[in-house]
C-alpha cells in the first residue's frame, strides 16, 4: 500500500509515520504542504507536531495549506485519511471531523503512556483489533482536551463515531485514567462516512517493542485490511454530514 | 484605519487558564473576582480609505472561518 505522510513546518512526527508504515512493509513518502497533489496514495496520515509553530490555534493555519485543500477532495472521494495529535487537530479545524482540541484540563504537557477501550470495531481504523484489547499508546500533547457541544457528542454516540476512550489497564473509564479532561474520555473519533478518523495517541510510536510497545501496528493494520478488503472496517456509502463550520 | 477583534472560549467550554488565573488572583488578595476568561486579542491595521461596511462584512467572515473556531470561541469585532 501506499500511504502518503504530510509534511508542515513544524510537524515532528512525519518520520515517525514513515518508518513506522515502511516497518510494517508498505511505501510511505512526504508530501510537502505547499503541493496541491497528493500523488497517488492509497490513504493520507496527518502526522503530529506542531505545524505553523501552532500559531493562532492548533491546525488552523495548516488547514487553508495548499496539501490540506487536495485532503478535502480525498476525503470527499472517499479515501482514508487519519490524524494523529496535530493531525487530528487540523482536521477538526478543517471541518473533517466534529469537535475541537483544547488546553489539558490540567495545563500541563501529558508525555506518557495511556490506555485505551476501542469503541467501534467495525471500521477501516480499528478492525484488526481483538475485541478484548485495551491498547497501551503514547499521548505527548498539550492540547488534547476533545470538546463538542451536547448534540454533537450526542450524534457522535448514535453514529457510533467515538473509536477510542481513555481508560485504565483494566479497560475502565476511571477519571484518574483521562489524561486531559476530554468529553466522554474521547481519544479519537471518525467522521459519519467512517473513512476519515483522528486521534491524539500516537500509535506510530508503538509499533515496535524496542519503542515499549507495538499495539499501534493494530490501527495501521486495520487500515490496510481495509484498503484490501473494503468490505473489512464498514465503509459506508451514505452521504457525508453538511459541514456547519 | 484600525480593526480590533477580541476572541474569548464560549461559556459552555472548559477554561482552565481563566480558573487559574482566578484562583492566583484570589491567593493575592484581590476580593469580589467571580470569573476570568482568558481569550485572544487581534489589532488589524487597515488602509486608510477602506469602507468601513465591506471591512466589517471581510473581517466578520475571517473570523468566523479563520481567526476564531466557532466550536469552543466567541468573537467581537471593532472597528476604530
């Protein structure tokens, strides 16, 4: 497969990505903000970071980049495209996914391992991962707080687009195991269509054990089982939400 | 000519800076603080022969689309 990893000013794990996707065998190249093409991948990663210096806000400068507009056709075609950290903050701020990325409940950088409950088994991001599994990822965000008003959590729940919580090793939602003070302990989340999901973990930096741990190899795993097989992960044909931004 | 726009997080959204700064100023002694919200301030320098209703239609759309995030932050725009 292959994958295309954006490259902003600023974003520090674009190399990350790659070698985490070349680990698992498949080609990923940088494609610089400044391109109005994507080439020809098989799906977008938006990797982490803190692209434009996050000025302004987290994402929001990146969002009107030249890549980010060839992202939109992507996505509105129906490719896969996932954000980790910054990345799921610029594609909130791109109107991709619901919600928004604020300060940590505690102001303070979280750089740590955390646990994560998959929510939804059922989609491109997360169908290679067993049913039991409480996954141990890295968080390393100072703006990782997911917030949505009430009906937009509410939509999020009946579509079933919350993909991972925040929990403890047990696989409990404890409020000592959210690390930042998100709604509902939400980690990451997929727009209605399901092709298209963020996260704030980087499951990039757990894919190999020498890193501490390769359960993040589940979520680019399940990404290609999807590719391959699009019956795998529920690709659904229903029409994008109307963006209210 | 001068465009100023303040941004502040909606009531509605958690804002542990506005607590903290309210909490210090409570611990220095200053009495009667019942809320802070710390938000953004933008000063927009514009020409000088710019009509005063198309700049406030331009900037209303930047910041809605742009310089706030509709989401989590409300904004006021004036213009001097």
């Amino acid at each position: 497969m292959k994958f295309a990893v954006l490259q902003f000013p600023a974003s520090n794990c674009d190399q990350d990505a790659v070698h985490a996707l070349q680990l698992l065998g498949h080609h990923a190249g940088l494609v610089w903000h400044k391109e109005n093409s994507l080439g020809d991948p098989d799906a977008v990663i938006v990797p982490g970071g803190f692209s434009y210096g996050d000025y302004l806000r987290c994402g929001a400068i990146a969002r009107f980049s030249p890549v980010m507009q060839a992202v939109q056709q992507f996505a509105a075609d129906g490719g896969l495209v996932l954000g980790i950290c910054n990345g799921f903050q610029v594609l909130c701020e791109a109107g991709l996914l619901p919600g928004a990325l604020i300060r940590n409940r505690d102001l303070k950088f979280h750089c740590e391992q955390v646990f994560l409950q998959t929510v939804n088994f059922d989609t491109p991001f997360t169908n290679k991962i067993p049913r039991e599994k409480v996954l141990r990822v890295p968080i390393a965000h100072g703006e990782g707080c997911y917030f949505a008003d009430e009906a937009t959590l509410a939509s999020l729940e009946a579509n079933e687009q919350i993909l991972w919580r925040y929990c403890n090793a047990h696989g409990e939602l404890t409020e000592s195991a959210n690390p930042n003070g998100s709604l509902r302990h939400i980690a990451g989340i997929c727009n209605a269509r399901r092709n298209v999901a963020g996260l704030m973990p980087h499951p990039e930096r757990a894919c190999e054990e020498l890193l501490g741990g390769a359960d993040g190899r589940l979520i680019f795993e399940s990404m290609i089982a999807a590719l391959r097989h699009p019956a795998n992960g529920g690709m659904h044909l229903i029409a994008p939400p109307t963006l209210t931004r | 000519m001068k465009a100023r726009i303040i941004i502040t997080p909606k009531k509605a959204v958690l804002d542990p800076q506005g607590k903290t700064v309210q909490s210090a100023l409570e611990h220095m002694g200053y009495r009667g603080v019942t809320g802070v919200h710390v938000g953004k301030y933008l000063e927009i320098d514009l020409a000088p022969d710019t009509d005063r209703e198309t700049a406030r239609q331009a900037l209303n759309e930047a910041a809605h689309k742009f310089l706030s995030n509709p989401v989590i932050e409300d904004y006021r725009l004036e213009i001097e």
